[in-house]
C-alpha cells in the first residue's frame, strides 16, 4: 500500500469520512458530471459509497480550487480511485472519479523532461 501524505487536507478530508463512518447526518451528492463519469467509467456508485466509508483507504490529498478535494483511495496494489469531493455541511458532493494505475501516477508525478 501507498505511502500516506498526512497533509493539513488530508486531515480535513480524512475528519469527514470519519465522521460519514460513524454514522454521521451526512448525505453523499453526485454531481452530474460524475454520474457522466462513473457511467463512462464503468464504476458502481454503491461501491464509491462504500469506499468514502473507509476512511483508512484514503492515501492522498491534494487542495482544488475553490474547497475541492482531490482524494486518492487505495484500491489494491496496482490501483486506486480519484474522487474531487466538495464538503457543504454536512453534505458531501462528488464532483468527479476516475481509477489509475501506479504506472500512471509515477508517470504523472514524475514526467520526463
């Protein structure tokens, strides 16, 4: 499994799916723009559910624009889903997912020059 990036982001991402686990008053949103996406991407919308309830998956945080999230979730060894959460208290929308392999993200990371 992935390093973890402890990150003043992934604290406040992490707090949150903590608090969706515990059975907080929190609805989970999908934005149209993911619902295209989980369609175009053959993901399932309960199992993204699911993944947001396991805050232990989340490996990685990077801050978007405008209070968006960028959050990487551990699937497996060689994968993991990218989800952009947006937090509206005390919802949680989704703004768009997709998967990627370790091979893509070390080349995204580190691109040649």
């Amino acid at each position: 499994m992935a390093d973890k990036q402890e990150t003043p982001e992934y604290g406040i991402v992490k707090k949150k799916l903590e608090e969706l686990k515990a059975g907080g008053d929190i609805d989970i949103i999908f934005r149209e723009h993911a619902l295209e996406r989980c369609d175009r991407r053959a993901l399932d919308k309960d199992s993204l559910v699911s993944l947001l309830k396991h805050p232990e998956k989340l490996i990685r945080v990077d801050n978007q624009d405008e209070g968006k999230f960028k959050s990487w979730f551990q699937l497996s060894g060689r994968y993991s889903i990218v989800i952009t959460l947006k937090f509206n208290n005390p919802n949680i929308y989704i703004i768009t997912v997709y998967k990627t392999s370790k091979k893509w993200q070390k080349q995204a990371e580190n691109p040649r020059r």
